[in-house]
C-alpha cells in the first residue's frame, strides 16, 4: 500500500503536462461557482473598487456596507480611487462595459486573473523544477482560502498577484523584457507591487555577484541588466501611468502627472497609522493606545496562525423551525488562508534556507528572496505602526506553495504522508468555501 501511494504521486512528468488542464478545470470550476452570490450586495473592499468603476462609466454607486453610497460624491468619468492606480479598476469597468453591471459580470476578470496565477506558479516551477513539484505547487495554490477568495470578488489584489508571478516566471525564462512589463502591470494595479520589483533586483544582485566571473566583469553585466530592466519598468510604469491619469484621474480639479500621483498615494499611505502592536496581535487604538477591539489590522506575525481573520461578508436567511424562527447562513466570505498551507511558511522556507546554504541552488535562493521581499518586509513596517491587513499575505501564498512542494519533493516524503497533507489541504479549502446553497 505505502508503495502504491509512493508511486501514486511520483507522477509521470509527461502526465503531470496532461492532467494539468484538468487542475485549471477544477480550479475555474470552483471560482465561477455561484460567482453572482451576493448579487446585489458588495463584498468588502468591492464597495471602493466596484463604484470606482461604476463611477469611470458614469454609473449611479451603490451602498457600501456602512450604508453610504461610496464615492457617491465623486466626478463621472473618473476614478476616485485615487490612493491606488487605475489600472485594476479600468479593466473592471471594461468588463462591466461589455456585459453590464451585474454582479458575475465584475467579479470575473478577478476569476481570470487567479487562473492565469495558478497557470504561470506552474510555469515558473515547472522550469526549475519539473513537472511533478509544478503540479503539486499549482494544486495547493488552488487551494488556497485567501487567493481564492480575492480570486472572486472585484478586489485589486488578485491582480498584483497574477501580473507579479508572470513577472517572476519571464524573469527565470530569462525574458527579461516581459518581466519589467508584467512587473509594471502589476504595480499599476496596486503599488504594493513594486515588491517585486524588489524581490527580481535583489535576487539578480545576489546571483551576479555570487558568479565566477571576475569582479569587474560581474558588475558590467549586473548594470547592463539594472539599465535594460529599469528602463522597460518605468517605461511602462510611468507611460501607462500617465496615460490613464491624463484620461480618468483627476487630483485637485486636474490631471496629475505620474510623479503627482505617486507623492499623492505615498502621503496617503503614511497616514495609515494604528497606535501600535501587542505581541498577541491586539490593535493599539491611535488616540489612547488602549486595545481597539473593532480594528481588522493585524501583524505580520498574527499571520501565522490566522490571528485576525477579517470578515469580508455574510449572508444569512431567516426560516422556521419547529416554529422557531432561525438564522441560516447561507454565504460567509472570510479573509484567512489556508491553515494547512500556511503552517507551512516556516518549515519550508528554513529548509529553503538551510538548502541552499547546502547547494547553492538558485530557485531556493529565489523562493526565499520573494519571501523577504513580500512578508519580512511588513515587520519593519509594524514597528512603525502601519495599518496592516491580513490579505497583504496575497503575494506570499504562492511562495508558499511552491516551497512547501519543493521541500516535499526534495525530502522524498513517503506517499501516505502527501496524501494525508493533501487531502487535509484541500478539505480545509472545502470547509471554506463561501457560499453554501445546500445548507
């Protein structure tokens, strides 16, 4: 039996390739599912993003779930959403252009964008890796609560995500070019997305200076690479930034210029501010630094277990029973990960860590830059009493799967042992899964 389960998920590299298709099938089966649900409701952040869209289409907002009318105030034909750029926001609207407001109808370029991550995870570990540890990274990201759920509702986050990840596997497939370019999408959709940036410039450092080459020949190729990649980023970046403000933003009654912009959001984001951290993730009110115990920020160490879910939306219907009147949820959409898959974070990066020590193996090197770049980097910034929300953790879950897979593989782990992880894996997401027609 221990064999047959060995050998059960040393899968064929050739069948991995052939079964891959039916994985996105299942993982777009799930994200299309009861899409609509809630129809007429908006869920969380859906109430800034979705009526920011509606707003560059000159469409009447809707309540936000404080009961105001978001952006209700704000100048048709353009985004108000002003502390992040417009791109996500466009291609929202552009959907909702095409096949009207509806509520699948802005919620499925998220489902598109959470594909094409779960598409390109596999690419990029496939092309280090191999087929096997792709598949099963690609199988456990498609598990994945938090990703999964920011995958279905109109939220920008989802789209750092996919353009970020497609900008990592052009970089590894050594097109260099595209990286930028996808590099830059990424940030236009959220700014957090210049982490990556970080994360490709950091690891391209390491990896030229740790060459064999000698020293001055590793620093011209290192600023060659640095002048052609930051070239393309803000071209791109910058380009496309001043297009779409020249077109739908509008700062103090006229159209910024890409550096107005951006001083706009940086002074935006540093007022986000909280009176400070406990170590058990409690909240520090800002005026009296007593416990805010309405706050949904967290720390980056709160992460680890889940601490601080947010609840992004709920849904529930009154019914008679036994003629009593009862509550029965029928949606709950919840802010979390995967507690299997994040249980992992710290077993798998150590080993990452303590790998590539041992062989000096880029992809580990890799995997453990994009993990400094996109969760450490949030500590500094909790000491420093930045808001901080659980679903920042976005980027980091694909690291997360893919290491978590790596590490498997790499230990030679007996089949019963995947199995079970697997298995507990993927009922976890089950468990999660926000809507509950059946209930």
């Amino acid at each position: 039996m221990r064999n047959r389960l060995y050998r059960f998920f040393q899968l064929n590299e050739g069948l991995c390739d052939r079964i891959f298709p039916l994985l996105l099938l299942f993982t777009t089966g799930f994200r299309v599912a009861w899409l609509q649900v809630p129809e007429k409701d908006l869920v969380f952040d859906e109430a800034y993003y979705v009526n920011a869209a509606r707003k560059i289409l000159s469409l009447l907002t809707s309540a936000s779930p404080e009961g105001d009318s978001t952006y209700s105030y704000a100048v048709n034909g353009f985004d108000p959403n002003t502390e992040h750029p417009p791109l996500a926001k466009l291609i929202i609207a552009a959907f909702m252009e095409i096949f009207g407001d509806f509520s699948w109808s802005f919620r499925l370029p998220s489902v598109i964008m959470g594909v094409l991550a779960v598409t390109f995870l596999y690419l990029l570990v496939k092309k280090i890796s191999g087929p096997r540890v792709a598949f099963f990274s690609a199988f456990l990201y498609s598990c994945e609560n938090l990703t999964f759920i920011h995958s279905r509702i109109a939220t920008l986050d989802i789209y750092t995500v996919a353009f970020m990840v497609m900008g990592f596997y052009f970089h590894l497939d050594r097109k260099m070019l595209l990286s930028a370019a996808f590099i830059a999408l990424s940030s236009l959709s959220k700014i957090v997305g210049l982490l990556g940036l970080g994360s490709i410039l950091a690891y391209s450092t390491i990896v030229e200076l740790g060459a064999k080459d000698l020293k001055t020949v590793r620093l011209k190729k290192l600023g060659m690479f640095y002048r052609k990649y930051l070239a393309v980023f803000f071209l791109m970046f910058l380009g496309l930034l001043w297009v779409t403000d020249a077109n739908f933003v509008l700062l103090d009654n006229h159209h910024p210029n890409p550096i107005e912009h951006l001083s706009w959001i940086s002074k935006y984001s540093l007022k986000l501010g909280v009176g400070g951290y406990a170590w058990n993730g409690h909240v520090l009110d800002l005026e009296n630094k007593t416990i805010d115990k309405n706050s949904i920020a967290s720390p980056p160490w709160a992460w680890l277990i889940n601490e601080k879910k947010i609840v992004y939306y709920r849904l529930s219907v009154q019914e008679e029973v036994d003629g009593k009147v009862v509550q029965r949820e029928t949606a709950a959409f919840h802010g979390a990960m995967n507690p299997i898959l994040i249980a992992s974070m710290i077993p798998s990066t150590v080993y990452l860590a303590h790998t590539f020590l041992k062989r000096r193996d880029e992809f580990s090197l890799f995997l453990i830059v994009w993990w400094l770049f996109t969760y450490i980097v949030y500590y500094p910034l909790a000491f420093m009493n930045r808001v901080l929300y659980i679903f920042y953790m976005c980027p980091v879950m694909p690291m997360v799967c893919a290491s978590t897979s790596l590490m498997m593989h790499r230990l030679k782990l007996p089949g019963y042992i995947l199995l079970a992880y697997s298995s507990s894996t993927f009922m976890a997401f089950i468990f999660s899964f926000p809507v509950m027609p059946f209930a």
